[in-house]
C-alpha cells in the first residue's frame, strides 16, 4: 500500500456529487497495491496518524496530526502504482483490482478513524478535482512494504531526532 501525504493548510475533494474539505492537516493520496492486506492498511494509518510533521514553537517537526487536532483528506489514487518506465504509457498491473482496492481503502479509513482523525474522504474509482494547498511544502512518500518487508531498513539519524 502506498501514500503520498501532504501536509496542508487546507485541502478538498469534488465529484459530481458531493464537495468535501479540511482545513489544517494532511491529505493522503492513497493506493493499494496487488498482494496488499488489512496489515498494510493498519500500518499506514498508524504511521499517518503519529507522523511528526507539524512544527513545534521552535519549528521544529515535533507533533503528530492527533498532536494538532487535524483532519485527514483521503483520497483513493491507484495511479501511485503506475510504472512509466518503459514506453510512454503507465502500467498499472500492479495495483489492486477495484473490488480488494475498495475493501482496503474503506479499511484504512476506518482504521485511522479508530485513532481519533477526523477524516473526509474522495469517491472511490470516481473521477474527482482535488484541492491541495501544501503547507511548507512538506510531502512524504510512505510504502507500507518498505517497513515490513526483510533487508528494507528504517534510516534513522542515530541521534534521536527522528524517532
């Protein structure tokens, strides 16, 4: 499962039928991978939710998204797993059929609604507009494989800054 979060000062989401918005707080491009489970979805929510992204007094990176009070945007986006390396359309075979896809999106969801986040979400498989406005900037990229999977290591600075 992959995220793309972006800590915003406010952020939105629009369909044909439904407008959604946030004011301070992270909008999370989620994408769900083949091979994907209930684990990854619980990881991701669990870092999404802890990630030290908003600065303290000394602007410092020092308080979580729970830290703040602010709300969570996520919006489905399998294109997260689009190859573009060979030739000049994305493959996207290694994303999740849209049945399993779903099924773990809304998991996420409520996963990180059980942490206490308020969330607003996208459409899922709808075409939508969505509205960033990133504060900082600050982008994260998060894979949940990449913390689960044997010989990935978790870079750490070794002076406890980042833990």
């Amino acid at each position: 499962m992959r995220a793309l979060i972006q800590r915003v000062k406010r952020g939105g989401v629009k369909t044909a039928g439904a407008h959604e918005t946030i004011g301070r707080g992270l909008v999370v491009l989620l994408a769900v991978g083949e091979g994907d489970a209930e684990a990854d979805a619980e990881l991701l929510a669990e870092k999404t939710a802890n990630l030290r992204v908003f600065s303290n007094s000394s602007g410092k990176f020092d308080h979580s998204l729970l830290d703040v009070g602010g709300e969570a945007l996520v919006v489905s986006q399998f294109t997260l797993y689009g190859d573009a390396s060979k030739g000049r359309r994305p493959d996207f075979t290694a994303a999740a059929r849209p049945p399993e896809a779903r099924r773990l999106y809304e998991y996420f969801i409520k996963t990180l609604r059980g942490k206490g986040v308020a969330v607003k979400t996208g459409v899922f498989a709808a075409d939508m507009e969505v509205e960033i406005i990133n504060d900082g900037p600050v982008t994260l990229w998060l894979d949940s494989k990449a913390n689960r999977e044997p010989g990935v290591e978790n870079r750490k600075s070794g002076t406890g800054e980042n833990s």
